[in-house]
C-alpha cells in the first residue's frame, strides 16, 4: 500500500525564559523551527533566548495558518 502524507501547518506562540516577550509564529516543522529559534541564527528571537513552546494550533494548509497567526493576538495568559 502507499503511504499518506498530508501537510500540516503549525501556529505556535513562545514565551521568552529571560523576559516577558512573546513571539508568534507559523510553520510546517515545528521541531526545526525551535532548533532555529533556540540555536541558529541571528534573526530578533535570538536576542531573547532561550523559548519555550506555550501555545499551539494546527492548519491544514498554509494560507489557513497565515491568517490565523496574523489575528492572534498576543494578550495571552501564559501559565508556566
């Protein structure tokens, strides 16, 4: 039999350890995006490492994961 593979996006809020910043974002590959987040790069989460994953939803195609990440807003009460 073949296999099924179907795309999946992610909308994803962070929470800063260091601060009280949040960031949100979307993305098809959560785990590497963390890698990025939390170790490479030089982009503006880097300034304010290390993060930590306190919200998620899933999308089934991108567009969907665009708008809802554009809307959220970020008043969230985060409960560590």
């Amino acid at each position: 039999m073949g296999s099924f593979f179907m795309d999946e996006f992610v909308v994803y809020v962070l929470a800063s350890n260091r601060t009280d910043r949040l960031y949100k974002g979307y993305t098809s590959n959560l785990i590497e995006r963390m890698k990025s987040h939390n170790a490479l790069g030089s982009g503006w989460t880097k300034r304010y490492r290390p993060w930590t994953v306190v919200y998620i939803e899933f999308y089934t195609t991108k567009g969907a994961a665009m708008l809802a990440r554009n809307g959220l807003s970020l008043h969230l009460v985060v409960v560590l």
